[in-house]
C-alpha cells in the first residue's frame, strides 16, 4: 500500500492523497489551496503520472477539500465518485459558488485562466456523484478484486465523513478533518469501531494548541452571548466573521436559542449570501434520514434580514444589531472584511471570531491588534484605529488535539501519517504518538513523495 500527498505546499491546503492499495488507485479529496491562484492553487494532479483512478472519494464540502475536484474528475472521467449523501447534495451549489468566485477573480486580479471550472460542468459531474450512507461496507469492484469502502460520521461540517479502506488484509483508515463535540446542529463524530487498521492518516489542525482550561465547547458559548449582549445593550453592534459551510448555520441557531430566551436583548441580524441559501439545503437535509438539526423557519423567528448593501468604510452601519457574515477569516473584498472596516473603528462595536483564523489571512491582523492601533484595508484603500472590542471565542469545528491522540491510540494502527496540520502541529503529534503507549510509525510525508505504508 502506498499513499501520496498532492499538496505541493504541505500544510492546510490543497487537501488531496493518492492512495495504491491493492489494484485500486483512489485519490481521498481535491481541494482548492485558499491563498493560491489559479492552476497553482490545486493540488499536483499531475504527479499522478499517468495513473487512471478507479475512485476518487470527498470527505466534505469545504474549498480546501473540494474545491478541485472538477478538475480532476475531467481528467479521470471513467472514476467513480463517491461522498456522503448529504455531501451529494451540498457539493453542486458550492462549486457553483466557486465559479463565481473565480469568474470575480477574473477580473478584479487580472486572472485569464479563472474559471477552473464551468457551471455546464458542474451540472454534468452531478450525474457521477454516488451518495452512500455511513456505517455500512460498499465495494468497488475492478477485474475480480475487490475493495471494501466504509464512511462514519465525522461531526466537522455536514456531510464530513472520515474513511476506511480494506483491500484484503491491508487498510487505511482516513480520519478527514473531525470533531467530536456535539455542536448545536450536528452531533459529533462516530469513529465506530474497525479494530486494528494498518494505517492511519491523521488530521492535526490543532496539534498547535491545546484549550485552555475554563474553555468547553458550552463556557466559549456562555461567554459569546455574554460579549454579545454587552455589546447591544450598550448601543453598539457586532460583527461574526462566519464560514458560509456549517458556521454561519451554528452562530444563527446560537443566536435564535439565546434571543428566545432572553439572554441577547432584541434586535435586527442581518446575513446574506451563500450561507443563507445553505440553510434552505441544510432545512432539506434536516427533514431526510441525516444527523443534522437545523430548520430555516428560525431565520423567521429572529427576523433575519439581508445585509445592506452600503457598507460605507469607517461608517458603522445601523445598530444596536448582530451581523453574521461570511467569510470567517475575512477575505478582501467579502462581506465582512467590509463590515470590518465599518465597524472597527467604534468602541461600542464588537468582533468575534468564531473559529480558525489563518495566521497569513487579514483576520489575523484584526485578532492581533493593539487597541488604538491603525489597521489597513488595502483593497479598500482605506485606514481605521482599532477601537471595536476584538474577541476570540473557541468554538472550533476541529477536535482538540488530546481527543485526538486518544482518536489515534483507540486505532491502535501500525503507521500513522500525520496531515492536514501546519510544521508545529504535527511535531507535537509526532512527540505524543512516540511517547505513549502506540507502537506505531509516525510518518510527516514530504508532498508529492510517495510512501509505503
């Protein structure tokens, strides 16, 4: 058995590993490397040198996991394509989103080959999309062999799955990005139980961190709405910097509990965009045999309306008020690195950031500001103090890294491959995994080298 990771850049990326187990070749997602562009952004394709894939398989619908799979899927058009169902559903509208993106792109940065992808050809990959349920054995089939495909319950996002290949007496087992937490709409992971597995090819977004103590998933909560509705009955009004996939979909149903209750003081949220129309797939998908628990009727209830469309730099819009919009790390020229340099500049006014923040990604730079400090809008050429009240809440969508050395050491597996982590993350996985009781090899896979596991 060997595995290859497509990631040129290694880290948190272009999330995409090519796997030879037996006569099977399965490539295990095909993401889009957010701080990239164009063809630079995709994984290395290429280095499949010349191998026709028999399976390609998503393990969920954000961009750094999917995002390339048009492309690859044109490429290797005889491949089988197989995802959750829920992800069979979510996956057409949020690569018709990134056409979008890419056709704005286009033109704003000067990007002749954008778009990657056409609508055209989104709608015709739908056709190849096979979505099989989770805890159940399905079996590719390839000159009388056989390989046995399962997918559990992974928690991160709706539709996240994390799988187990079996081809004879070898397997992998793929953990894809996963938390264990119950969140508000989703219940957490269900690893089940596929006893010993060869090897493991572990997520580390957190290997960097540990929570601290008085920071549970329910106490981050408690104090959100705290901040928040400090922030209100003050006059001011604050800004949720969300992920349009499962984020914006958990702060609104946050926020609906804690406004019925009475523990956020009335007044207007406002969204829009992508993460508005989700929650009408994410309704759907509600009222279908799936583990996810949202209903759009709640936007009714708080009364959700539309961001306005003139956000005006260094002009807070209209408040008190709760704005939940897209994207989480603030992107130039999305809504709330807009937003952002409307508000940041009133001390009444709150920020809080809900879930990972690239250190390279221009909320960082809000994250890490000193009060009083100038802050440029480049892309709006445009200067403000950092005067809003700047909150970081741990609400991650990624388990803690103890949970997931306990993950690792349950698998009991003879190699474990370390992904989906920046250098610091999976040194401190390498370190546990050696110091506890696994007798497993620790693997940190140089990108584009192929590995026998």
């Amino acid at each position: 058995m060997h595995i290859t990771d497509l990631n040129s850049a290694g880290g948190i990326g272009a999330n995409s590993y090519f796997i030879e187990i037996g006569p099977f070749r399965v490539l295990v997602d095909a993401g889009m490397h957010p701080k990239g562009t164009g063809r630079e952004s995709l994984p290395r394709f290429d280095a499949l040198e010349g191998a026709s894939l028999d399976l390609i398989i998503l393990t969920h619908c954000h961009l750094d996991h999917l995002g390339g799979l048009p492309v690859v899927a044109r490429e290797h058009p005889d491949a089988e394509i197989w995802m959750s169902r829920e992800s069979a559903v979510l996956a057409p509208r949020m690569m018709r989103n990134s056409v979008r993106v890419m056709c704005r792109q286009r033109e704003e940065a000067n990007i002749p080959e954008y778009p990657l992808f056409t609508d055209g050809e989104v709608k015709a990959l739908e056709h190849r999309f096979t979505g099989l349920p989770n805890g159940r054995t399905h079996q590719l089939h390839l000159h009388g062999e056989a390989l046995d495909v399962e997918f559990f319950h992974a928690g991160h996002v709706p539709g996240a799955i994390s799988v187990l290949l079996r081809y004879k007496k070898e397997s992998i087992m793929l953990s894809g990005d996963i938390l264990f937490t119950d969140q508000h709409i989703l219940p957490g992971a269900v690893p089940g139980n596929p006893g010993n597995v060869n090897t493991l090819v572990l997520e580390t977004t957190r290997g960097g961190t540990s929570r601290a103590p008085g920071q549970s998933r329910g106490e981050e909560i408690e104090r959100l709405v705290e901040t928040i509705s400090s922030t209100i009955s003050h006059g001011g009004s604050v800004l949720l910097p969300v992920f349009a996939l499962g984020r914006m979909q958990e702060i609104l149903s946050i926020l609906h509990e804690n406004l019925q209750r009475g523990n956020i003081p009335e007044c207007t949220v406002y969204t829009s965009g992508l993460g508005m129309d989700l929650a009408n797939y994410f309704d759907h998908l509600s009222r279908k045999n799936s583990p996810l628990k949202f209903r759009k009727r709640i936007l009714k209830e708080m009364g959700v309306r539309r961001l306005p469309r003139d956000i005006i730099p260094g002009r807070s819009p209209a408040g008190p008020a709760i704005y939940v919009a897209s994207s989480g790390m603030m992107v130039a020229n999305t809504p709330s690195y807009r937003l952002a340099a409307a508000m940041i500049g009133e001390s009444a006014n709150s920020i809080c950031f809900v879930g990972y923040c690239d250190p390279d990604a221009f909320g960082h730079k809000i994250l890490t500001a000193e009060p009083g400090e100038s802050v440029l809008f480049e892309n709006l050429d445009f200067i403000a103090p950092c005067k809003a009240r700047i909150e970081r809440f741990d609400l991650s969508s990624h388990a803690d890294r103890e949970e997931l050395l306990d993950y690792a050491i349950s698998m009991n597996p003879g190699t474990v491959v370390l992904s989906h982590g920046d250098p610091e993350a999976r040194a401190w996985f390498e370190d546990e995994i050696y110091a506890s009781v696994l007798p497993s090899k620790v693997i940190d896979p140089e990108p584009l080298t192929r590995i026998q596991c």
